[in-house]
C-alpha cells in the first residue's frame, strides 16, 4: 500500500499486487458492499470489479490499483480535473509505485485520460483504451452531457427522489451527485475542446490497443439534450483507420458501455494482449 499525493494536495491509497511488468489500474480494488453494490449489480456491473481485474493479472503483472474515479468523486476538483493535472496525478502514482515504465488501462473517461496521459510522457510502455474511441472521440457530445448534468446537480432535488432508474435507460437516471462533482467533469471536457484526436496520434508511440462494445452508444434523452454519445460507431466506422494509425481494435459482440467494462469481457482481451506486448 502508498500514500499518493495528487496535484491538490489531496492524497490517493494505491495498493501494489503480483510481480512483473507494471500495470497501472485506476479502479477500485476493494468490493462495494451494500445499497450501492446491490444498484451496481441492477445494472449489470460487479460490484467487485476492480478486485477481479486485479486477481486475474497479479499473476503476470505488478498490478498498481488505485481507485482514481472513486478519490475525484469523494474529492471534487471542480477547477482543476484538466488533462495535465490528471497526467500529473497518474505519474505520481507511479513514481510512488517505483515504476519507471509502466502500462496503463482505464475505461471510458479514464481512457480518455490514458491517451493524454500518452501525449505527455515516455514512460508508458502500453496503452489500452477502453470505452471510448482514441479517433473520434465524443468530446463535443460529452460537454453537453456533462454540462446537463452539473446544471441538475445546481437546480437541486427534482422531486422524484423516489423515482428508481430502469437498468439500462439513462433518460431514467436520476442526478445525485453535487455541483462540485459534477463540474470537475465540465472542467476536463471544456479543456478537451480542442484537443485534435487524430493529429496527436503521432505523438503516442507505445504498443495500444482499444476496445469497445458494438452496442455502446448510448441516447441520454431529453434532460441532456437529446444527445447521442456515439463510443462503438466511432470505432466501427473507422476502424481501418485507426488500425492504420498503429492500434490495435477489438469490438465485443453485442455489449453496451456497461458490459464491456466487466472483467469477464475486459480479462480475455486485455491479459494476452499485454502479455504480447510487454516483455519481462
């Protein structure tokens, strides 16, 4: 276990497991229990998924987990979730580690701060992009979600308190989360408005693979604008290009944003790859 300063001062716990190339994991590697672990497996997700991913690594890897989205979401940083200082806090991480060269994987925003995290060092010796397009990308899209989103969080309760969200249906979700925590993600999407995707591929050099679930694009309905994020199609319809750009692609029939996630979707893909691409 490390104590991990970030860039707020803030500090992060990341636990160190197995032996072997380092991989740098930004989940949580300890089970949720409880009321949030019973809405976690209503949506199909493992409420233990972040300890599963490191049980089915450990063994070839020295797995680093550090449970990045869980720290932002109890720590806001409503000002200063922006590229740089994500890239300042995932290195910190590793230089806490002793990792001089390590291999990184986050899915969905945590992919998208993998590939910046690319941009902006040497020291990575794989990438995996989970969830979200390394050409494409939805960042447009996601500003309007997200801005949706911390304006709900400032208007308060709505009133339908006792609505429950239907698995699946994100026109359903109701926003629980503060105006701090939700304008962090403001903060990083605005930042992100100008980053050019396909220009800085150039820039990443490392062996990368992305994955994504032919079924992930999700409709966020009517409070969010009616916006369409669009991760699979992004991939799909340009997937020889991206392939052309040096990435390697894979897309898992049939699964959604959620179930691409999990660790029975996501092991199978990521342990060979890795175990192919970096060497002991």
């Amino acid at each position: 276990m490390s104590t991990v300063t970030l860039h707020d001062a803030s500090t992060i716990e990341a636990e160190i497991h197995g032996e072997g190339p380092v991989l740098l994991l930004p989940v949580n590697p300890r089970p949720v229990e409880g009321p949030q672990a019973d809405a976690m497996r209503a949506w199909g997700m493992d409420p233990a998924l972040g300890r599963s991913l490191v049980e089915g690594l450990r063994d070839a890897f020295t797995v680093v987990a550090f449970d990045y989205e869980g720290h932002v979401l109890a720590n806001p940083k409503p000002e200063t979730l922006t590229p740089a200082n994500i890239t300042r806090d995932l290195l910190a991480v590793a230089d806490a580690a002793g990792a001089d060269r390590f291999a990184y994987y986050g899915y969905s925003w945590l992919a998208l701060s993998g590939l910046q995290l690319a941009l902006r060092t040497d020291r990575l010796s794989a990438l995996v992009m989970g969830g979200f397009p390394p050409v494409g990308g939805p960042y447009k899209e996601m500003l309007r979600v997200t801005g949706a989103t911390h304006a709900m969080a400032l208007a308060g309760p709505s009133g339908k308190a006792s609505q429950t969200s239907a698995a699946g249906d994100w026109s359903s979700v109701e926003v629980t989360m503060s105006p701090d925590q939700t304008g962090q993600f403001v903060t990083l999407y605005e930042e992100l408005q100008t980053f050019d995707d396909l220009a800085a591929q150039a820039r990443v050099t490392c062996p990368r693979l992305c994955f994504v679930g032919s079924a992930d694009d999700i409709e966020y309905g009517e409070r969010w604008g009616d916006v369409r994020v669009g991760i699979a199609s992004a991939v799909v319809e340009r997937r020889a290009e991206i392939e052309a750009l040096g990435w390697d692609v894979t897309v898992l029939d049939g699964l959604d944003h959620t179930g691409a996630m999990q660790p029975p979707a996501v092991l199978p893909v990521l342990r060979p790859w890795l175990e192919a691409k970096i060497s002991r």
